[in-house]
C-alpha cells in the first residue's frame, strides 16, 4: 500500500510538472512554416505537436493543418477523407471564434486552392476583406505569414496590405 502511495505521487507530481507543458500555445512560426512547406513529414509533426497541447483555438489549426495534409495525400479517397475531417475541425473552430482575424486568413488560404470539387470557396471575398481590415492589428507572425502568402496569391496583393 506504502509502494502505491509513493508511485501515485510520482505520478501527480510529474503530471503537475509536466502539466504546465499542456497550456503552452502554439509556435505560430513553426506552424505557418509547415502550412507552407507542401512536406507531408512537416505537416505531420506539426499535428503530433498540437496533439500534445491544449489552448483555446486549437481546433481551427488542426483542422487547417488536416485540410494542408489532404492537399498532400496521395490517394483521392484519404485526400477526401482528411479534407472533410479538416473542415469540420475547421468550420466549428471559426463558428465559435468569429472574430479570429487569424482564422478567417487561414480559411481564405484555404479556400483560394481548395479544389473545386469541394465546393469550399465561398468566403473568399468576405475573408480578404476582413484579412484587410484587421491586418495592422495582428501580430507579427501571422502578419508575415500574410505577406509571405501574398507573393503566391492571385486573390491578395502585398499592395492591398499597406
């Protein structure tokens, strides 16, 4: 009995030592540089990474992350599969968060190479305006994330930024 109290402490005090781990936010650097690497492995780490912490939001990145891995996939039906997955994780995380300037530039990214079949383009104009909006407010990294994306943008221009 003596054995198991020890162990338990062991164990809630490495949980409450490590628990602290799990309310970390995310490296947004590191997150805009898999959502652009077009790298499966890349990607993939970025999921294991979010699979280990907790924060409000979280959905929308996984679900933004999933949508990027459909993009890589190579059979049509996993394709199929992580998209629509992404999307749900997604499209609740922005229902619940509608005024995450951040979310509606991921969802316009998104939605600008999502392939029509998806029938996944409808906010496209609604989120570039919003993206214009509140651009200057946002923090540096995603404001760099934003201008990175716009140098391979048809839909947004660095010049629409300023």
């Amino acid at each position: 009995m003596k054995k198991l109290a020890v162990l338990l402490v062991f164990v809630v005090g490495g949980i409450l030592a490590f628990g602290g781990n799990l309310q970390q936010k995310l490296d947004k650097k590191e997150f805009y540089a898999a959502m652009a690497s077009g790298n499966m492995d890349e990607v993939n780490a970025e999921l294991d990474v979010l699979n280990s912490v907790t924060f409000a939001g979280k959905q929308g990145y996984e679900g933004a992350l999933l949508m990027r891995k459909a993009d890589l996939a190579k059979r049509p039906a996993e394709k199929l599969k992580l998209f629509k997955a992404g999307r749900i994780k997604f499209d609740g995380a922005i229902l619940n968060d509608k005024d995450n300037v951040e979310f509606h530039f991921l969802r316009f990214a998104i939605q600008e190479h999502a392939p029509k079949i998806v029938k996944y383009r409808t906010d496209l104009e609604t989120d570039k305006q919003i993206i214009l909006k509140n651009y200057k407010n946002l923090p540096t990294v995603v404001q760099q994330a934003i201008t990175d994306y716009t140098k391979n943008s048809k839909l947004l221009s660095a010049k629409e930024l300023n």
